[in-house]
C-alpha cells in the first residue's frame, strides 16, 4: 500500500532561502514545489492543490499577507506564514488573518519541518471534525465542513480565529475552558498572564451572539478560572 506523501508549497522570493527551504523538506521526504512572487504562488495553490503552504511575507509583487487573505478566501490549506516580525500583536494578527502556525527568520530545518508536522497533525484532526455532524446547541448551529455558524436562523459573519473559538468551546459545551487551553490551542501561542487576545475575541464574539458579559446566554465567564459555553435552552 502506497503511503500519501505531502506535498509542501514554498512561496518565497529570496532564491538562496528558497532552494535552502527545498533541500530541507526534500531531505525530510516531502514532495515539493516552489513559487518566486505571490500571484505566482496563488495560482500554483488553487492548480498544485499542496498539503501546505510556506508563505514569505516579503514578496515582491503583492505582500505576503495579502496572499494568505487569497488563499483563505478559496482554500482551507495550512499555511506556515514566514516572518521577522517576532512581537505578540504582529503574530496574533497572522493568525487572526487565518495562518495556522509562523516560523520567525531565519529559522532552521529542524524547526522548519517540526512545524509543519504539527500543522499537518492538526490538519488530520481538522479532516476528523469536518466529517462530524453539526453542532446545535438551542438556537446556535455551526458547520465545520462550510465553517459556518448560524444563530436563530441568521448565518453569523465570524472571522477565521472567532469560528475557530466558538467551534473550540461548542465542542466542550458545559466544560469550563481556562484561557491557558484556549491560547495555547486555539492561537497556538505560549501562554502570557499579560495578553488579552482572548479576552478581545470572546468580547467580539458576545457581540456578535447578541450577548454580554452582564447578560449571557452562551458564553459564560467563569472568574478566576475560564469560560464555559452552556445550552441555554437544556
């Protein structure tokens, strides 16, 4: 029996880095291919279809930022964004944006093909839950497959990361959740007392439930500990 071999998309336009990156991953037996410029790499994502994509942000016809936008819009491929931006809100809007992991230059092989591991490990769970049936839970419906959320019948317009989160807490509904959990497996972020990118994001998805942290119906604040997602109707 044949074993599937992925197929890793580099989208960078320094030529050096470039073949450097592709001896790497030919050297960990990936199966590979290259593009120099991001419209370049955009097509070569939609015709080549790869397992996952490395994407430079420095490229020279259209930002690497830009791509991964385009890439999202027609595909839910990983993608391993490249950057030498290493602080906590430069990173965070990556991954809001829809990159599943980033690697900060320069960066060596080993890391290289660690993360993409990982990613594709994810990936394989990811390909897991997309088979699940529909989450409802009262008048909340989410669909993993579409990546859709629906509340009393209206779809919710939700960003990557916010469905992401609110697929993360439905699936452990009635479960308290610590912002430890949510950071490190939803944003893939070490953990830092001092960040509120969770905080910002369960604001913005209360809003969007027609909800407050005063006046909850799903999303419930459990002090000093975490949050839980209840059924309000159970």
């Amino acid at each position: 029996m044949l074993c599937h071999v992925p197929h890793i998309l580099v989208i960078e336009d320094d030529p050096e880095l470039r073949r450097r990156v592709l001896r790497f991953l030919t050297d960990a037996d990936f199966a590979t291919s290259s593009a120099s410029s991001g419209m370049d790499g955009l097509k070569a994502a939609v015709e080549t279809r790869p397992d996952l994509v490395v994407l430079d942000l420095g490229l020279p016809d259209v930002t690497g930022r830009e791509v991964l936008r385009m890439i999202r819009a027609i595909s839910h491929v990983p993608i391993i964004v490249a950057t030498g931006a290493d602080d906590e809100g430069s990173v965070i809007s990556l991954l809001d944006a829809g990159a599943d992991d980033y690697l900060v230059k320069p960066y060596g092989s080993g890391q290289l093909v660690a993360r993409i591991n990982a990613v594709l490990r994810r990936g394989h769970e990811i390909s897991r839950q997309a088979s699940e049936p529909k989450i409802v839970i009262d008048r909340l419906e989410l669909d993993f497959s579409r990546r859709t959320a629906q509340l009393d019948g209206k779809v919710l317009t939700l960003t990557p990361k916010e469905f992401e989160l609110l697929y993360y807490l439905a699936r452990r509904v009635g479960e308290v959740v610590t912002k430890r959990q949510l950071l490190t497996e939803v944003w893939r972020l070490p953990y830092s007392h001092a960040d509120k990118t969770v905080d910002v994001h369960i604001s913005w998805l209360r809003r969007k439930l027609g909800e407050s942290a005063q006046t909850p119906r799903y999303l419930h604040t459990i002090r000093g500990i975490g949050l839980r997602l209840v059924d309000p109707g159970a």
